[in-house]
C-alpha cells in the first residue's frame, strides 16, 4: 500500500429537498488500499460514491479522485475509475462478451489489446463458459461476475464496488475477494461496500456511516479492540427468561440470543460483571451454568455504534 492518496473527501454534503442524506463526510484512502464502507441502509454509501465517480453533484464540500476533482473534473476522471453500481450496470439485450466489448470501448480501452484482455478478464472471473449468453438471462450471481469484469475491463487504478457480492454465493464471494485482493497487491484502490461483517474483515480500513454521518474509522482490529463494554458468553436455562432479566439490568448495554447462548455486553465501570450477571440470573429465577468472556466480532461493533448513534439523537 502506497502513502499517497487516491480519494481525498473533505466536508462532502448531498441534501435531496430538505433531507440530508450525506452529512459532512471527511476521509482520504491510499493507493492500493482496500476500503471498507460499511453501514445501515439508508446510510448514504451509493449517494457518496456516485459523488466520488462524478455522477451526482454535491451540495457541499469536495472530493479528489485520482487527483482529479470529481465534479469539475468528473469526464476525465471517468477513464481512470471503475464503478459496479449497486444496481444493474449490464444491457440485458447484449451477450456477456458484447458487454464486455461495449464498456471497453466505453472507457477507451485501444483496440489493440482489447481482444487480450477481455479474454484474460473472463478467464480469471471465470465467465468463459456464458459468454455468448444474454445477460438477462443470466442468474443474479454470474451477473455479477460479468458486471464486476466490465467494471475493471480498463484497468482502472480506482475502482468503486458497490455491493459487489449482493446475492452472490458462498464461493463466488470468496473468488470475488480473491479478485479483489489481487486487485490491491497489483496497487489498485479499492472502495467497497458491503452488509456482510466477514467480508469486512478483508479490508485494510472501514469507514462506518449512519444517517450520511461518518461513525468510525479504523481497521478492522482496532474497530474491535475499540468496542466499549465487556463482552460476555452466559450459559442460562431458561434461556428466554434469562435474557429478558439481563436486557433488563442497568448495567447491561446489548443483549441478544448466540445460538443457544447469551451473548452480553456490560458497562464498562461494572466491577465484576459475571458476579453481577449471576446475581441478575438468581434474582429471575434462572439457573446460570456458565459465563465466559467473549470476543468482539466486527458484527458486535457494528450494532453498538449504530445504536450509540442513534440513542445519542434521541430516537
Ligand atoms: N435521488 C434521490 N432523491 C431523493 N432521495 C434520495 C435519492 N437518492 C438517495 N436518496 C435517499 O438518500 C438516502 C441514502 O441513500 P443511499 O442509496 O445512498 O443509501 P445506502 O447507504 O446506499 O443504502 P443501502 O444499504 O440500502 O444500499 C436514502 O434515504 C435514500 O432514500
Ligand atoms: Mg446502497
């Protein structure tokens, strides 16, 4: 990963009438760096970037890419960023090579090497065998396979990947961030967003928004090592009962079913919490088998803040 920047965003703003679905977005990523983009729908993830890819105005603030000011600049950026729209980006009427052809010469791809490159490209995500096939009739999978292949057919050193893997299969999932992270070893930037916490993990950063305003930005380890509260794994029977007694505790701040387990987070100035947590169990009537520290997921760090954020307004 380089330590120049790719995508500098500074104060970036989208109202759409009164309502503010970008709130003052600040963040820079590196060259080479995967960047995850993570948050609740409604967040404002696909309103930033088609800002960033020079699709919709902003109201406020500004955005660099590639060293090109997205909405000033925003023809020429075109030719040197890749965007997977959230939404179909294919023309159904064509075949999978046509499309493939069609964004090539889109992005002025010279004709040269065109022929070479498509081929490798669909070698690599694996779109050989449907090539000749329309992509309406395509399974929402192998669309996305094909919409990824348009997507980086010109070797954009940017790329925006919205909801790339929305749909797709386990093991399309695990190819699609193989594919990614080949991407990013070879110096390719990478913006992605993404529900699923384990693909989050695979990024190098994450940026968490909520309600268009940016919550955190970390890695993905001290996004976790940040989460506040102690975590902690309760055997209880019966379990529902349990869990209605410690959702109900003063000193409990999340508590939710993990398989047949409890899973809790505490405060953090709780002194011991599996004394407090029995105490609790005991007092419903409950019988504690066991309590057992737990390790922050990405997931964990997820609700706590989205749910911080909004106790925070008042809703
Ligand atoms: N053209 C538009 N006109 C009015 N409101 C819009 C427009 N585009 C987006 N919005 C609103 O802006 C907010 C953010 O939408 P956006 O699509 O950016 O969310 P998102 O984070 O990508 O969500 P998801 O995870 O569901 O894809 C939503 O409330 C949406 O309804
Ligand atoms: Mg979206």
């Amino acid at each position: 990963m380089g330590d120049r920047l790719a995508v500098e965003v500074r104060d970036l703003v989208r109202r759409f009438g009164d309502f503010v679905a970008v709130d003052h977005l600040t963040f820079s990523i590196r060259e080479g760096e995967i960047f995850g983009f993570l948050g609740p729908n409604g967040a404002g993830k696909s309103t930033t970037i088609r800002m960033l890819c020079g699709l919709l105005l902003p109201s406020d603030g500004a955005a660099q890419v590639a060293g090109l000011d997205a909405t000033r600049e925003a023809e020429r950026l075109r030719r040197r960023i890749g965007y997977m729209p959230q939404l179909f980006s294919l023309y159904p009427d064509l075949t999978c090579h046509e499309n493939l052809e069609f964004y090539a010469g889109l992005y002025g791809l010279p004709s040269a090497g065109r022929a070479d490159r498509i081929a490798a490209l669909s070698e690599r995500l694996q779109i050989y065998p449907i090539r000749d096939q329309l992509t309406a009739t395509l399974s929402t999978g192998w669309r996305q396979r094909v919409a990824l292949a348009c997507a980086i057919v010109h070797e954009p050193p940017i790329l925006f990947l919205d909801e790339p893997t929305s749909g797709v299969d386990a093991a399309t999932r695990q190819h699609f961030w193989d594919v990614i992270a080949d991407l990013a070893a070879d110096g390719t930037t990478v913006l992605v967003t993404t529900h699923s916490m384990e693909e989050a993990e695979r990024c190098n950063r994450l940026v968490m928004i909520d309600r268009g305003r940016l919550i955190a930005l970390d890695t993905p380890a001290a996004l976790r090592a940040g989460l506040a509260g102690g975590l902690w794994q309760v055997d209880a029977e019966p379990l529902l009962p349990a869990l209605a007694a410690l959702s109900a505790s003063d000193f409990t701040l999340d508590a939710s079913l993990s398989g047949a387990q409890l899973r809790l987070r505490v405060t953090d100035g709780l002194a011991d919490p599996p004394a407090a947590i029995a105490q609790v169990l005991r007092d419903a009537g409950t019988t504690v088998a066991h309590i057992s520290p737990g390790a922050a997921s990405l997931e964990d760090v997820f609700v706590a803040l989205v749910g911080d954020h909004e106790q925070g307004e008042g809703t």
